[in-house]
C-alpha cells in the first residue's frame, strides 16, 4: 500500500535582505522514483529575521529503495540562491515488512 507523505520546512532568514520571488525546485526529479505533488513550491515573501513555512506531498511510488530528492531555493530568474552547497534534501526510505 503506498504511504504518501508531508514534509515541511521551516526557513529563517538571518540575512539582511527581504526573500521575494523565491522557491523550492524539486531539481532531480526526472531521476528518483518518489514523486512531489509539484516541483516548485513558492516561498512567501519573507523579511530579515522572520520565518517562511512551506509543505509537499510526496508519494514514494512503492518502490523499495533509498532515494535522495535533492531540492534547491531558486530566485525569481531560476538561478540557485545557494550555489555553494545549501541543498534541502528529503532521504526517502522505502522499505517493506513482511505481512505489510
């Protein structure tokens, strides 16, 4: 029985410029077996010192394995925010049990 699933997020921006414009890019998706109800997921605007929350469903595909979805801010020009290494990722483990 496939298990679809929330992840949430919760961003801090500590630094000094408003985040407008930004999302979440699901960047390998064409690559992993578990899939997001979207791609892109927008970020609100969000000032210095304040929080952003943000959500997918992801549906692991009944599929037995260990999956890495790599995903990555992206400014309203598609360009990566955080080139140098700030990915966010979701390690999806599927794993059945007998008698499941």
């Amino acid at each position: 029985m496939d298990q679809v699933f929330e992840h949430t997020w919760v961003f801090d921006n500590v630094g000094t410029q408003t985040w407008s414009g930004r999302r979440l890019y699901f960047s390998n998706h064409d690559e992993v077996r578990p899939r997001a109800e979207t791609n892109y997921i927008d970020i609100p605007d969000t000032p210095p010192n304040h929080t952003a929350t943000v959500s997918v469903r992801i549906d692991p595909r009944s599929f037995e394995k260990r999956s890495e979805c790599l995903w990555i801010m992206v400014d309203d020009q598609g360009r990566n925010c955080f080139p140098h290494g700030s990915q966010f990722t979701i390690i999806v483990d599927v794993t059945f049990q007998a008698g499941s």
